[in-house]
C-alpha cells in the first residue's frame, strides 16, 4: 500500500498547490491514504474549522499538526470533535485533541498515525521518545503499520527518533522546518526516514513568508507582522510504499512538485 505525506501547508498559497497537485498524485501513484501537516494552513500561523474541512473535502484523511496548531483558539473545540485531526501527543494531560488515531483505508486497510513534537529549541513539553513507547504500543495492537510525524527543529532529535523507533512503525517523517531534506532512506529495521519532508506553499520566500518581511525582521529585530507569500508555490512531500502484512516499508520516494 502507498501513504503520501505533504509537508506543512502553508496559507492559502500551500492550499492552491495542494488543490492543483493531490488528485494527480493520488491518480499517478495509486495512493491509499494522504495526511498533510495543517499547522500553518491558515494565513501561515494555525488552522480553522472551515479551513480543516476543505482539506478533508479536497480528499485528505488526516491532518497532522505542531506548535502552531494552538495560534487560532477557535480550532480548539474542533480538536476535540474531529477524529482526524491531530495535535502533537506530548503536551500536557487535558489539553484539547488527541495526537494520534487509527484509520482506514478505502479498501479497509488500518493504518495508526502519531504526531510528535521536539524539545530542542522548541517548547518544553512531554519526553517524545518515551510518549512515543505507549502510542506505538497502543497502536500495534490493532495494525503493523503506523506513521509518524516528528514536528521539531533538531536534526539531531529527529534522527534520533528514526533510529529509536526503527522496526517498529513504517516511517518516521520530520516537519516544521519547512525545508525537505536529502536523506529519505528505509533504516536497516525496515522504518522509512526522512529529516524533514519540507513544506507546500510558496518557494519564492523565507518558510513561506513573504522575504521582505523577513529580511526586515532579522535586521531590526522589532516585532514584524509576518505574510503568507503567493508567488511561485509548491508541493512538498514523501511517498512511502509499505508492506500491508508486516507494515515494513518497501520504497520510500521525494516529491517536490511546481503547482499550475
Ligand atoms: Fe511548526
């Protein structure tokens, strides 16, 4: 079976690339479940409601997420309604959503999806690894094969959980860097990896946001109201073939592709 992972959308420039990409892709590739990291989809900065349902009508089955998923609080009840949006697991008890699920492909195929976030650079939250033990636990009781999206700014720690996790899930997918890394491989233990899968929106920018802004943020240090960029937008993602039966992984392929 084929998953596609689409690295963080970014605002509606990453919404159009995603919209004139998907069904291609999905056709090409005969693809059985997409998930896309959400956390930027709406103006660069979190997710709404009405935004995460034209994802999921444009044929996503699952959303994943990051840091930024809580800079919009309407998305908050929504959290906690919508089975298939994720938040990062390892933030503390009683916050709302849930960061992982079990789903079902079309033809029937259960596939468990986990959302992870660093600590290196990033917010104190929950050790990932050992959140990681149980849900991989918990999940390995219902199928072999089991995603998951490490959203931190380390190399390091992204690395480190590829190999911590490696004969365990069918693969181990950074995000949050917006930048798709060169070292998509399958680990000896049968685990697809890639650093980061990069992100869908707009190439001719800084992460998505309009240069200027940016340039002009690192110069004055000042607060800077940050902008989605429009022009030049792309899709960012990975195709990971994976065995139904064991949920080894078998291919694991880059995709960067120009939207119309
Ligand atoms: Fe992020």
């Amino acid at each position: 079976m084929k998953i596609l992972f689409v690295g963080d959308v970014v605002g509606r420039t990453g919404r159009h690339a995603l919209s004139c990409r998907l069904h291609r892709l999905i056709d090409e590739h005969q693809i059985d479940l997409v998930i896309v990291n959400g956390e930027n989809a709406a103006a660069g900065f979190g997710l709404t409601a009405r935004i995460a349902d034209d994802l999921f009508d444009m044929g996503i089955d699952v959303i994943t997420s990051g840091n930024h998923i809580w800079d919009k609080r309407e998305i908050y009840e929504h959290l906690d309604r919508e089975e298939r949006l994720l938040r990062p697991a390892n933030y503390p008890p009683g916050l709302p959503g849930r960061g992982s699920g079990l789903f079902a492909t079309s033809s029937g195929i259960k596939v468990g999806v986990i959302n992870l976030e660093g600590r290196v650079f990033m917010n104190n939250l929950d050790c990932p690894f050992r959140v990681a033990d149980q849900l991989v636990r918990e999940l390995r009781s219902h199928t072999p094969i089991i995603l998951v999206d490490f959203h931190g700014e380390a190399t390091s720690e992204k690395m480190a959980m590829g190999y911590y996790l490696d004969g365990q899930v069918s693969a181990v997918i950074g995000t949050h860097t917006h930048v798709q890394t060169a070292d998509e491989r399958i680990l000896s233990g049968g685990t697809a990896y890639i650093t980061d899968v990069g992100m869908t929106g707009s190439r001719d920018a800084v992460i998505g946001i309009r240069k200027e802004l940016a340039i002009e943020k690192f110069l004055t240090q000042l607060p800077v109201r940050f902008d989605v960029a429009k022009k030049d937008s792309w899709l960012c993602g990975i195709l990971v073939e994976v065995d139904g039966e064991t949920g080894r992984a078998l291919g694991v392929q880059r995709i960067q592709e120009a939207a119309d």
